[in-house]
C-alpha cells in the first residue's frame, strides 16, 4: 500500500494518544477515517479537528461504541459504512485497549475479565466483522495493536504484576501471527500487522482506570497510590529530582500536578509512535516495533527469555531502559 489517499480506514480508541494520532495522520494523508471509542466527547475532539485540517474529499466520523461488545461493534460497523457511502473498508486499525486487570491471584475479578475482554475480544470482534469488507477491498489490511506486554510479561520482581493486560497482548500477537497463513491461504486480498509499541507518553493509565470504572488518583489510598509507581517509574523520577528516595505518598499527591506538566511533550510522544505505524503499514511490515525501548526488549527477551524472571536478568535488562527514560523525560538525548 504505497499510499493512504482515497483509502477509508476504521480505527478504534481513536479519542486520545496514538489512536487520535494515527486518525489525525491518515486524514492529513487523504484517507477518509471512521473512528469510535468509548468516551464520546473525546472521540468527537478527535473527528472534528482531523477533519477540518484533512484535505477536500476526505471524511472523517466519530462514533461510540464498547467494543468488547459484539452488537455495538457491529452497530459501529452499519453506521460507518451508511455514513462513508461504502461496502467496503481499507485499513481496520484494532486500538482500543486498557491497563489494568493486575494480580490474577488476588486482584479483582472484574477489573481483570473486563481488561481482557476490552483488549482481546475487541480486537477479535472487530477482526470477525471487518474481516469481509477488507476481503471486499480488494487489498485490505487488517492491524492488531498489542505491547511489549505481548512478549515480556513481567515488570520484574516487587513490580505490580500486569496480568490481564500482559495475556490479553500475547493473545493479539499470537492471534495475529496466526492469522498470517491463515490470510495468505484463504484470504489473499488481506494482510494482518501486529504492532508493538513500548512506552508511550500518552494518557492511559487515567483513561483505563475510567474505563474500568476504578478510583481516580485522589481516592486512592496511601499504599495503593505508591503501589502504582513501578521501580523504573521511581527511578525516573527519583533520578530528574521530581522526588527524592524516600518519598511518601502525601509527597506523590503533591507532585502529581507538577509531575504531570513537566511530562507534557516529554519522551516518545503518540504522534512519533504513529508515523512509525503508518510507514511500518506502507511498507509492507508486518510486525512493528514501536521505541527504541520495544526493540531492546524484543532483542534481549530473544537471547535470553528467562531473563525478566530473575532477580539479575531484570536489574540488566532495566539498566539502560532506566537511563533511556530519564533521558527521554528530561529532554536530554542518549549518546
């Protein structure tokens, strides 16, 4: 796919981070975008302002929809194509996901069921209703956005374990991979990507804990906000000076204002991680790995996968990811 002009792509969680990004770059790009999410007032933020910046002929539309759920995604699916004038769709961009559904063993069920069905069956329902109008296309793609999560599940030891969100991402990449000769045998008019972002400046963690209708920040008690900060996170911030070593959680309260401006433009910012999707995408790839920290991970986990396990193989593998994000977040490049 040399170019994305006159195409029409469908994208979900399109209302904040790299979704509002890649929504923003294909309509800039020519290519008319329907895209959903579950907060409406973002998701029409999203629309309206890719639109107006679009070139003549492109549309894009906004529309609501939970896509764990089968029935609104195919409500989501009639709408667009009654809105775009079309049987058919181009690109289908699986983004909606969430963070969360932590300790299977003691976490809360819900939390840990709705985080798996937001990211896994949203992918997958998705993928059963769209799979047609790509096939229709004639040259469709279909792209799962999963994690590093898909492949490192862990934050290493004393970390919060990320159990939900870290099957739920193998699931996408492993459904993804499978789907290539699946796609190639029966559907040749269709390829399937993977993507694989690593850390992304974006606005997930409250945008997820809204979605799975958890406690803002502010309600959050001492030791579970704390329990919210995973070492590399501590390392970061106790290494720019925005705390120090031994910080309470009353300290964590009162920086969070400050911590979240001096954040703000800061790291590997969504509009980066869409570019290298969208070229990844034109270029045929079909496995893309988004951050210099993804393709560290990717490599280490390869050579050694026992690594994230252990309490040695950890503190290796999050020497220079711990550099590269204080780097990243100060402003400050890498030699």
């Amino acid at each position: 796919m040399e170019s994305f002009a006159g195409k029409l792509a469908v994208l979900t969680g399109g209302g904040s981070g790299i979704g509002r990004e890649l929504v923003r770059q294909l309509a800039a790009q020519g290519c008319s975008v329907a895209t959903c999410d579950l907060n409406p007032d973002t998701i029409a933020v999203t629309a309206a302002t890719a639109w107006a910046a679009a070139p003549p002929g492109v549309q894009v539309t906004s529309h609501v929809c939970d896509v764990s759920d089968e029935a609104q995604v195919q409500r989501f699916r009639d709408e667009l194509l009654e809105q775009h004038a079309s049987d058919h769709v181009d690109l289908v961009f699986s983004n909606a996901g969430v963070f969360g559904g932590a300790s299977f063993v003691n976490g809360s069920r819900q939390e840990w069921e709705r985080t798996f069905a937001i990211n896994w069956w949203g992918t997958y329902l998705c993928a059963r209703a769209f799979l047609p109008l790509l096939i229709a296309s004639g040259d469709g793609v279909l792209v799962n956005i999963s994690s590093v999560a898909g492949f490192w599940a862990t934050a290493g030891p004393g970390a919060p374990p990320i159990t939900a969100y870290s099957t739920s991402n193998f699931v996408i990449k492993g459904f993804s991979e499978a789907l290539i000769e699946d796609l190639r045998s029966n559907a040749p008019q269709v390829r399937v990507v993977v993507v694989m972002p690593g850390v992304v400046n974006t606005d997930i963690a409250e945008n997820s804990r809204r979605a799975l209708g958890l406690p803002g920040w502010e309600q959050l008690s001492d030791a579970e906000l704390l329990e919210q900060i995973p070492e590399i996170g501590r390392a970061v911030l106790i290494g720019m000076g925005l705390l120090t070593e031994d910080f309470s959680a009353d300290d964590l309260r009162q920086a969070i204002p400050r911590l979240k401006s001096e954040f703000q433009g800061k790291g590997f910012l969504p509009a980066q991680a869409a570019t290298i999707i969208l070229d990844g995408v034109r270029s045929g790839a079909w496995r893309i790995l988004v951050g210099e920290d993804a393709k560290m991970l990717d490599e280490q986990v390869r050579a050694n996968p026992e690594a994230p396990f252990n309490h040695d193989g950890y503190a290796e593998m999050f020497g220079p990811l711990i550099a590269q994000a204080q780097a990243e977040a100060s402003g400050t490049p890498q030699p």
